[in-house]
C-alpha cells in the first residue's frame, strides 16, 4: 500500500521537475525571460610587445551564462526522470507482490506462471 502512493508521489515529482525544467528552457529560449547572471567577465587587457590588447570577454558573458543554464536544466530533467523511474519500479513490485499473494502454492512454483508476472 505505501510503496503504491509513494511510487505515485515520485512519478508526479518527476514529473513536475521535468516540465518545470522544459518551461524554463522554452522562455529563456524564446525570450519570454532573462537568463540568471552566474558569470559576468571583466574586459581583459594584455600587454604585448606591439602594446595593449584588449580581449571583449564581455560579450562572451550571456552565452556561458546561457550554456550552464541549459546544462542545470538538463541535470533537473534527468533527475526527474530518474524519480520518475524510481516510482515505477516501485509499482511495478507492487503490482508483482499483490500478484503472487493472490496465486496458491502450486502455481506460484510453476515456472511459466511466473513469466507471466
């Protein structure tokens, strides 16, 4: 019984994290929401032989900040796909036990009987 709700409350957290995961790709995608400032890169200058060069790092900010945004979404998708997975396993031997209880000793020794669970 509690492994039947509980393997329910994974599926339905799993779930949740991979749309929320999805809807928060799909508006910084889009455009509809900005994306979090992680990484903000100063302008570099480098002083060569020829004198001072300077490196625009600046505009190199939003894509890394756009990258490891993707990459965190990405980890919550697999995390709730592996919660998910969790709940249906725990289903699955639910739906196993429930099923040789119901079973009598002589065809729970059968082997094709037991195929079939």
């Amino acid at each position: 019984m509690y492994h039947k709700i509980t393997g329910y409350l994974l599926i339905a957290i799993g779930i949740l994290f991979i749309f929320f995961a999805a809807v928060s790709l799909s508006k910084v995608f889009i455009g509809a929401a900005p994306v979090v400032q992680l990484v903000q890169m100063p302008d570099w200058v480098i002083q060569t032989q020829y004198g001072p060069l300077q490196l625009p790092l600046k505009n190199i900010s939003p894509l890394i900040n756009l990258g490891l945004f993707a990459l965190f979404m990405m980890c919550m998708i697999s995390a709730g796909g592996q919660l998910a997975k969790i709940g249906t396993q725990l289903l699955k031997a639910e739906r196993i036990h429930d099923a040789l209880l119901k079973l009598t000793l002589e065809q729970a020794t059968q082997k094709q009987t037991v195929k079939k669970l």
